[in-house]
C-alpha cells in the first residue's frame, strides 16, 4: 500500500522534468561538446555491429523512442541523452560508431553495452568496447578535432570547456566479478581489494582524459546492483535482493567518491570532478520495482518481438538490468539539477557546466 501511494509522487516530477527540459533546449548549448563514457546505461549504437550478445537495437527496445529501436538498452531515452537535452543540445551525442564529419565537434557518445572498466569484462557475451579502448577511439577523434580546430594548442582550449561524462563499472560486477564460471576475479581479490584495483585503473584513464583537454567530468556511481530484476531472479532469497552484490556497489561508490575529492585537490586549478550518487534513486515512487518490463530471455535482454507493459511509467526496470525511460527521466533531473541533495556531490551538472 506505501509503496501504491508514493507512485502518485512520480508524475509530478515527471511533469516538471519534462516542462524544465523544454526550457533548456532553447538557445545555444551550455557546452560546446559533450563526450560519454560508458556502457549500456549509456549506449545509444555502438554495440550494434559488434560480435555480441549485448544488443538492442530491435523491438521491443526503443518502442518510445521518435525512431524505434537504435541501439539504446531501454524503452526510450537514457538518462544521458536527457541530460543532453537539458543542457539545450538540439540532437542526442552520436555513437561513435556513426559519427562524421562537423558531428564530432559536438561531442562523441564512446558507451558500449557489455563493457567495463576491465578490459576484459562482459567478454564472455561477445565483443565489447572496454573503457581503455574507448579512450583510445577518444584519442582518435582529437586528433581529427586538433586537425579542424588549427592544432593541439587550439584543441585543448576548444575542449576545456566541454563536459565528460563517466558512467562505467557495472559489468565489472555483473559480467566478471559475481561470473566465477567465467573470470577468476572474485578467487584473486577481495570485495574491498576489487573495488580498489577497479578505482585505480579508472584514475589512471581520468588523468589519460586531463592531458586530452578533459576539464568538467561527471563521474556515476554503481546503482544498487543486486536490486536488478536478472539479480534478484539469480542470486535473491524469496524474491529479495541479492546484497552482497548492492554492498559490493556501494563500496565501489565510497572509493569513487574519494577520486573525485583527491582529483578536485590535485587539479584544483583549473579542473572539477563531481559525483552522481545512483543508490540514491527514489525506485519507491514506483509500483512495479523488482519485475521487468518486457519479457525477457535467460540473458536478462528483451525477448525480440514481444510486448512489453503497457503502464511503463510504474515500472522501475525495462528489462533484467535496465531502466525505464521513467526512471533515466528523474535520474537525468536529479542529475542535472540537484533536485536530491543526496544524489550530486559536491555540485550538480548545471554548476558544473556553469563554472569557471
């Protein structure tokens, strides 16, 4: 019943996310260019052609995005294409997979369904972009941006003031450290020394992103992983969550939060890390929080062809590990717009994108 009452609670956010979004859009965009980093949170084709598994660009996937499926893990838009829209961008960030031309000076979208922080994450379902491969494709485009823009110097200073966007580490828990069948991970570290290694590889491609002229980056956190309709389905008790996994995400999310403190301390001069809390979701303004919406197959993904829920806006997941657009809608808000004091630290993006 509490939880029955809170979901009349979501559709006023969504109203105002909608009708601030529309705001937003007008004008010039509050960045010159918007890079991402990640993986099928943040996926928007990159994985379409790959030798993969981790796919969706058929329906049901997309079945209230304007185009129909495109490759985006979920029903609609991801939290990061809104973010997109919120900071007045008139098209989503392409993948890198089809950008050309001009199109790069805007930004590049790098995410990859299935990838991780560890090269060798999600492998097991096929190819995958890691997020070092993803940096090297990102070295790829500056040097094209350093050829339009009239050299390195000039790059630079095009691209100090654009926003990086970081949202990786997932699949180096769900597709690694909790597969034992497939990676030994969890046999050589600890939850804590896992945990540490995987924030010490990250740091050491933030600082790779400093020296290409990164500036403004927005790092974000594991959501509660165990709470994922494949987790709970998997590795639950009586339907329950599987915490050992969530406790895993949320020691990832102290260290991470401790990068972003020590970067903001080394690179106080002319550089700001911020942290976006995603265990800090409000999942119990919806009725429908441990289920998906699509049927899905053994794999978690959409089961091609079938029809999905129809009241959308109450389901937390689409499928076994993705949001509904609902959710990325209030996520990108929050995100954006500190609307929870819980979920950005120590600013949200729109400071972000505003400072100096």
């Amino acid at each position: 019943m509490a939880c029955e009452t809170k979901t009349w609670l979501v559709m006023p956010l969504l109203f105002l996310a909608a009708n601030y979004m529309q705001h937003c859009v007008q004008g010039k965009p509050q960045v010159p260019c918007l890079f991402i980093f990640g993986d099928s949170l943040s996926d928007s084709g990159n994985n379409n052609n790959l030798p993969t598994s981790a796919k969706s660009h058929y329906k049901p996937y997309g079945i209230d995005f304007p185009i129909g499926p495109t490759g985006r893990f979920t029903n609609g838009r991801t939290a990061i294409d809104i973010i997109t829209q919120f900071l007045g961008f008139k098209k989503f960030i392409p993948p890198f997979a089809n950008t050309s031309g001009s199109d790069m000076l805007k930004g590049v979208n790098y995410a990859s369904g299935a990838a991780g922080i560890r090269f060798e994450s999600g492998k097991h379902m096929g190819g995958d972009i890691s997020l070092g491969q993803q940096l090297t494709k990102h070295k790829f485009i500056f040097s094209k941006i350093a050829i339009r823009v009239g050299g390195y110097d000039k790059a630079i200073e095009y691209l100090d003031k654009c926003l990086y966007y970081v949202n990786i580490g997932s699949n180096d828990y769900i597709n690694n450290y909790f597969l034992p069948q497939f990676y030994p991970s969890s046999r050589i570290y600890s939850p804590e020394q896992y945990a540490e290694a995987l924030i010490q590889e990250l740091s050491l491609y933030l600082q790779a992103l400093y020296y290409l002229g990164a500036r403004k980056y927005v790092l974000v956190g594991l959501g509660r992983i165990g709470c994922m309709p494949n987790a709970i389905s998997t590795r639950g008790t009586n339907g329950s969550c599987a915490e050992e996994e969530n406790a895993a995400a949320f020691m990832f999310n102290k260290k991470l939060k401790s990068l972003v403190d020590h970067f903001n301390k080394q690179f106080s001069a002319d550089s700001k890390f911020i942290f976006i809390n995603s265990t800090a979701g409000t999942i119990d303004s919806f009725t429908v929080f441990d289920a998906p919406c699509c049927p899905t197959g053994a794999n978690g993904q959409c089961v091609p062809g079938q029809t999905p829920c129809q009241k959308r806006n109450h389901y937390v997941f689409w499928d076994g590990f993705h949001p509904t657009e609902a959710v990325n809608q209030l996520t990108a808000f929050a995100s954006y717009n500190g609307s929870d004091p819980a979920f950005t630290y120590p600013m949200d993006i729109k400071q972000l994108v505003q400072s100096s």
